[in-house]
C-alpha cells in the first residue's frame, strides 16, 4: 500500500474478471458445463480435452494462471473449442456446427461476485475527480449487463473489451486507447490487473503506477516481474482514496495546491 501512498492518479483503468469480480465463481464452471453442452449435441465426451486446451484444472476446479481461460478474448476461446472438437474426430465443417449449436457464455449478472463494494469504490474515485476505464478480455455485452447490473455506468470514462476491433492484452493498445478518450498521459494513469497480461499491457503503454491484484489466476510469483506494487485485492483501494481524500483536505487548509504538493 505504501506505493499506491505516492502516486496520485488522473485515471485508473480496471481489468474485470479476476479483478472486480471473481474469476473463478465467473468462469470455473463454464468450461464444464459448456463441455455437456457440446456432448448433448455432438455425442461425444470433450470435457478431459476441453479443459486441458482452455487452461482449466478440472480435480481442483481451479483455472489456471497461463491458461488460454485466464486472459484470451471469447472468439478465441470459440475458435479453439472447434479446434478442440475437430482434435477428436469431427471435420471442419461438423466441428463448426457443433460449437454453433452448443456454444454459451456465463451469465454476466447471477455469477459476477464483486471483491468489493464497487460502487462505493468508483464513486469515491469518481468524487476525487479521478477517471475510471476498463479494459477486459470480456466482450462488450456482458461486461455492460455487470455495468448497468452493479450500477457504476455513470462512474466509468470509457471502456476497451475484446470485441472492439482493439488488439487485446498483453499488447498496449486497450491501455492506450482508454488514454487518448481520457486525453490523460500514460504516466498519469493506474493499471490494476490480476494476470501477467494485464500488468504487461500497464507497462508497455507506459502507465505511472501498474498494480497486480492477488485475488485472480495467478500468484505474487507470477506479478512481481511486472508489477510497481501488489495488493490482496481492489478493496485496499478504498484506503488508498481516503488517504488522496485526505492529503487534498490538509493541503487546502494550509494553503497549498493539493496536486503541486503531493
């Protein structure tokens, strides 16, 4: 927490799954499920080589933290399940089929488990003059169900998802965009991400301050290469507005300009 103390953000860009919400009650069960689904329709048992492509240890219901689940955008994740269903016998034509016929997404809304009061969180940030984005691996209509689901859409700038037409994590470009439709600098921004990817798209985009979350796929081990700071979750976010809320509140009363003296 002591980083977050010394650097005051114009901005913050906010990954979701894994970050705001909790990846594992999101995703852990999809894979599964969606491996019945296609054995409804094709006949055939794809859940042992589904999990094994997306990234998903089945015994210990756990996704794996350089997994293709953990960070690849839904068409991806589609076109290696036709991928996977063509590995065990199908043609290209019936695999195609198949995975159009069998295909689902997780409900955005029922298994969105926040880590924190997030309305609270962004509206406090919001009342800080601090702006919000969101760049996710996620599409658009879902990532806006959980929006319009938690009722934080007046707090948020802008937001990147991965059916955008942006190239997607680790590359820049998300992080960069949410900057230009801001016009903030980079290295006025926060990037708070709980997977490898997320951290290096902070980086590569030149953000101030990139934050790695603990409470997604993967481990210290894994974020401390890119990280400036690590925290068990974005509920220690609040700390870090009350301590602005309050540094602003000091220098006003003497007289100082709160941006110039921090």
């Amino acid at each position: 927490m002591d980083g977050l103390k010394h650097f005051k953000a114009q901005a913050i860009i906010f990954d979701k799954d894994g970050t705001l919400i909790d990846f594992d009650a999101m995703w852990g069960g999809w894979v599964v499920y969606l491996a019945e689904q296609l054995k409804t329709v094709s006949g055939l048992n794809v859940r042992e080589p589904l999990c094994l492509a997306m990234g998903y240890d089945d015994e210990n219901k756990k996704v794996l933290a350089h997994g293709k689940m953990a960070a690849s955008p839904m068409s991806e994740l589609y076109r290696l399940t036709v991928e996977v269903m063509q590995s065990i016998g199908l043609s290209s034509t019936n695999a195609e089929r198949v995975v159009e016929e069998g295909w689902c997404i997780p409900d955005p809304v029922i298994l969105a488990k926040q880590f924190t009061d997030t309305w609270t969180l962004f509206s406090t940030l919001h009342r800080q003059n601090i702006k919000i984005g969101i760049a996710t691996s996620d599409d658009r209509a879902p990532t806006q169900a959980m929006i319009e689901a938690f009722d934080i859409e007046e707090f948020i700038t802008t937001m990147v998802c991965a059916d955008d037409g942006i190239p997607s994590k680790p590359s820049p470009d998300m992080a960069l965009t949410i900057c230009q439709r801001m016009k903030i600098d980079p290295s006025k921004v926060m990037v708070v991400g709980d997977t490898t990817a997320d951290l290096k798209m902070g980086r590569a985009a030149g953000a101030g301050l990139v934050v790695g979350v603990l409470s997604g796929v993967s481990s210290a081990k894994d974020l401390i290469p890119f990280a400036d700071v690590l925290i068990e979750s974005v509920d220690e976010l609040h700390v870090y507005v009350e301590v602005l809320a309050d540094h602003e509140a000091t220098q006003k009363r003497n007289g100082l300009n709160p941006d110039f003296a921090f």
